[in-house]
C-alpha cells in the first residue's frame, strides 16, 4: 500500500516528523493546509500553545517566565518590538533584546526594581526621550538593563530595555512606531499582530513616519530579514480584507490574535477590553501613513482608552448620560445629583459629558457593546454619507 503525504504528516502515528515539518511551514501554509481536508481542520488550535510559546521565548532573557508576566500583568506592561516580530513569525534573531513598555511613574520603578532583584539585571543606561535617535513624542525615558548569559563567554549578555512612556503604553506604541512591521504586542495573556496580513503573508511593511537616514538603516535590517518595506500602497495592490483601514482597533477582525497559556500565570486586574477596543486611525499622506490615537478618559469610565474618531467619543457621551439619567430617576429625589433635571432634557442627552463625576459605577463594562453598536450605527451612517478616503498614493 502506497504511503501518502496524509499517513506521514500524521500527529497521532508520526509526531515527531509532524512536529520538524510544522516547524519549518510559514503562518500561510498552515493555514492553507488547515483548509485542505478534515483531518487537518483543528491544525492551526492545536498548534497555538506548540508553536507560539511565549514563555519558552522568555526564557532567553529571564529565568521566570511566568513571574514576569505575572509582574506584566500587575503592572500592565506591554512587550513589543523586534520580540513580538520573532514570537509570530517563529523565528529568533540571536542579537536582539526585549523591549518592556510601561507608564512612566509608580509601574516603571516597580518593573525596573522586580528586573533587579527578581532577575538579576544590571542597570546599563538611562536614555531621555530627546536623546532618541528619532522623534517618540510618547516616550519619557528608556532604561537598557543587561545580564551575562549564564553558561556564556564573559562578553555575552542578554538585554532588556524598559520603556517609559507618558500614557498608557499603546498610545506610545501606536503613535510613534516606524513601520507596520512592528506593530504587534504581547500582554500577560494574549498577543496581538495589528497589520498580520501584510505583515506575516505578504512579507510586506508600511511606513508609519517619515523616512530619515536612521529609520532607513532599521527598514535596511528588516529588509535584510525577508520584508519589503515601503512608504504606502500602490493603486493596484491588493485590498481585500486590508488592515490599512481608515478606524482600526486592536482586537478587530484585521487583527491576530493569540491567546497564551496562562497556568500559573497571576491574573490581572485589568480587563482584557480595555486593550481590545483601543482604536486609532490611519491617513495616507505622501510619505507615509498618519497614525492618530488620542487618549480618552472621561470620569465615568475607571481606564483609560484610545480613540481616533469623535463620533465615538460623542456615542459615548450619550450613552453615559442616557444610563446616568436613568439611573437618577430611579433614586428618591433627595439623592438625584444637583444636575438631574437638566439630564433629563432630551438635549442634554445628545451632548458629550464624559466628564462629570460618575454618581454609580464605572461604565467600563459597557465599552464592548456600546462600541460594537456605534460600529454598525455611525460608521456605517458616515461610510454612507462620506466618501471614503483613498488609503494609496498615485
């Protein structure tokens, strides 16, 4: 009996040649043979927690993994750059670090002391944001921690740089990266690639600043390792189910998501949604693409958010004092706030009141059904009535 592709590549009967062939087929081919017949239909799940394991990826540079992502957790820390790049594509660059984005304040001295005395790193440098190579306008300061590599020559170190920045760390990220190449992020329990189309298929990268002569030796690296990258799209590339969309959000369906194995991992008080519906958006200018994403943190609403179109800002205000005037009428009057007859006017209910205190609790909960719904109701209305802007150049 003749032996087929199908008896070889086969997990239950032959693991281990299974396993060397996963390792060297690219996120595309897996996917594209996950859709070849049933017995490879469940191909892509069953090999998230094999193939994208972050805590073995972690261990180059710390010996706790798990501590550390708890720590990420508590203090929501972010990784990005050139690590998140090799977590998805599942590939490792021997001289790279680790770049760990946090806020700037209690977070970061809390982050930089557990790297001191948790994992025995060494403060090499302090680095202010004006010091840059280039413009991050997001950034207050970056800290180059290193350790030697246990086992290793005496010049060999591994190195973590903690961020700082001035906001909540996506809107760093967001707003002063590079290119689309580097757009991915990894929490304490899921990872996110924000342009994986382009990105991890089509080995392509888009500029997010203007070139100057030092981005344009960090392009010629990523160059070197496989991406073409450019300044925008042509008028005859391919747009079909594009992540260079006008309003983006972290968790929408342009974006990869991976959820992590989270055994022993210490839950976070932050709730997954806050970085899910971050959202910025995208213009194309000449040289580049234009990232907008502005920080959002009304008093009602316990995190702080991302946004880019002020429509949402304004659904969000109705929302709030719509829920707020409800909630009043059901309280005796000598407990309604001071304000509660002008709330209950049908004007005051289209206005943006995000600021004023919160008399319940937070509304942070409602943030995904309230932005899902104002995703189908004033997008849709202003696609209709606005030309859509042209996301290339001539």
């Amino acid at each position: 009996m003749a032996v087929t592709f199908r008896d070889i590549f086969n997990r239950e009967s032959q693991y281990p040649i299974f396993s060397r062939l996963c390792d060297f087929l690219p996120i595309g081919g897996i996917l594209n043979l996950a859709r070849t017949c049933r017995q490879y239909t469940g191909l892509y799940k069953y090999l998230i927690p094999v193939q994208w394991n972050v805590d073995k990826r972690l261990r180059r540079f710390v010996q706790d993994p798990i501590g550390l992502r708890s720590k990420m957790g508590e203090l929501n820390v972010i990784i990005s750059g050139s690590f998140a790049v090799q977590f998805f594509e599942r590939v490792t660059w021997p001289s790279s670090d680790l770049d760990l984005y946090v806020k700037e304040g209690e977070e970061s001295t809390a982050l930089c002391a557990y790297l001191l005395r948790s994992e025995g790193y060494t403060l090499h440098s302090g680095t202010e944001s004006g010091d840059l190579p280039y413009a991050m306008d997001h950034l207050v300061k970056v800290f180059k921690y290193t350790r030697l590599i246990p086992g290793g020559r005496p010049d060999e170190f591994t190195e973590i740089q903690v961020i700082a920045t001035s906001d909540i760390p996506i809107h760093a990220i967001l707003n002063d990266f590079y290119t689309t190449v580097v757009v991915n992020i990894i929490t304490w329990n899921k990872a996110f690639s924000v342009y994986p189309l382009v990105t991890f298929i089509q080995k392509l990268g888009y500029m997010l600043q203007p070139s100057n002569d030092y981005l344009m030796t960090l392009v010629a690296k990523y160059a070197q390792r496989g991406w073409k990258i450019q300044a925008t799209m042509g008028p005859r590339d391919p747009r079909h189910n594009h992540p260079l969309q006008q309003y983006r959000r972290i968790g929408d369906r342009y974006s990869w998501k991976l959820p992590l194995d989270i055994s022993n991992v210490k839950w976070s008080k932050t709730p997954d949604a806050i970085l899910e519906y971050a959202g910025f958006g995208l213009k194309c200018s000449r040289r580049s693409y234009d990232v907008l994403a502005m920080i959002l943190k009304p008093k009602a609403l316990q995190y702080t958010y991302t946004y880019s179109d002020t429509s949402w800002c304004r659904y969000l205000g109705e929302r709030i004092t719509q829920l707020k005037a409800f909630e009043s009428r059901k309280s005796a009057s000598n407990r309604r706030p001071p304000d509660f007859p002008q709330m209950v006017q049908d004007d005051a209910l289209h206005q943006i009141n995000l600021d004023k205190p919160c008399t319940g609790t937070y509304r942070d909960s409602k943030i995904p059904q309230w932005y899902e719904a104002w995703e189908k109701s004033y997008k849709t209305e202003r696609e209709m009535q606005v030309p859509r802007k042209r996301m290339y150049n001539t």
